[in-house]
C-alpha cells in the first residue's frame, strides 16, 4: 500500500480502481471551477458562498480579503494544474495527489478551528467543500485498493 502512496516512480502505470480517476477528474474540475470562480468574482463568492460579510467591514479590509482569497485561489488553481498533469501523465501518483489534497482540507479546518472565519448565516461554501472532501476519501482509498497483478496504463 506503501508504494500505492508514494510510487518509487512516477509513471503512467495506475493499479487502482477506475472509479477513483474518475473521483480523482471531478474533484479536480470543481476545485479548479471554484478557484477561476474566486479569482473572477471574489466579492460575490466571498458573500454568498462563504457568507462573509464584507460589507460590513472597511473598503481597505474587504479588498485585503478578497486579495487573500484570490491568492489563496490561485495557489489552489496551481495545485489543481499539477493534479492534471498527473492525470494525464503521471496516473501512478494519483494516490498520493488525494492524500495532499485531502491533508489540505483537513489542515485547512484545523486551522479555521483556531482562526475562525465570521460568517452570516449558512453558506452553502463550506458544505460542498465537505462533499468534495468525502469524495477525496473515497477516491483515495478506491485509488488504494489494487486490481490484483493488472498493471494498466488506462
């Protein structure tokens, strides 16, 4: 399982269930649909998505955070790049790219723990998140789980 995780090569050999390059496309396609969403249109995602008021805060805040926010979207549309790259090319990482992107999340939140953002009311942002997430989980442990000696190039 070990060498599943960390490949000693990375190459274009998956043994993992085919279902998880599929998980492995969509969480991919929405976290790089989310990222251009942000980028583009920061101020409207922030407020709806993640129910951050910005209105309430001073002009010079609400654009600090929607910097940061586009920033950090931009990172994440970085990390999305290289998700498809190992798509593409590298299929014998695609495990160990969900349990980045899943330490990812899981880091995220430790840290809103202790930094909490204020929100309004009940963002649907943070819930699809979690949905993405859980596909993260299923996808790594389908990505895990080999198909005995078959050794595809898929």
């Amino acid at each position: 399982m070990l060498n599943q995780l960390l490949p000693p090569r990375l190459d274009n050999i998956y043994r993992g269930r085919k279902p998880a390059l599929w998980l492995f496309g969509i969480v991919v396609f929405i976290r790089s649909l989310q990222s251009v969403l942000i980028i583009v249109n920061g101020y409207s995602i922030a407020r709806s998505a993640d129910g951050i008021p910005l209105e309430t805060y001073p002009a010079a805040a609400a654009q600090t955070i929607l910097a940061l926010f586009a920033i950090s979207s931009l990172n994440r549309l970085l990390v999305s790049l290289v998700c498809v790259v190992v798509l593409v090319r590298y299929r014998s990482a695609i495990s160990a790219m969900f349990a980045i992107l899943a330490l990812g999340y899981l880091a995220g939140e430790i840290i809103l723990r202790f930094i909490p953002i204020v929100r309004v009311g009940t963002p649907p942002g943070p819930i699809v998140n979690l949905i993405i997430f859980a596909l993260m989980i299923v996808g790594l442990a389908l990505s895990l789980w080999t198909r005995g000696d078959q050794a595809t190039s898929v």
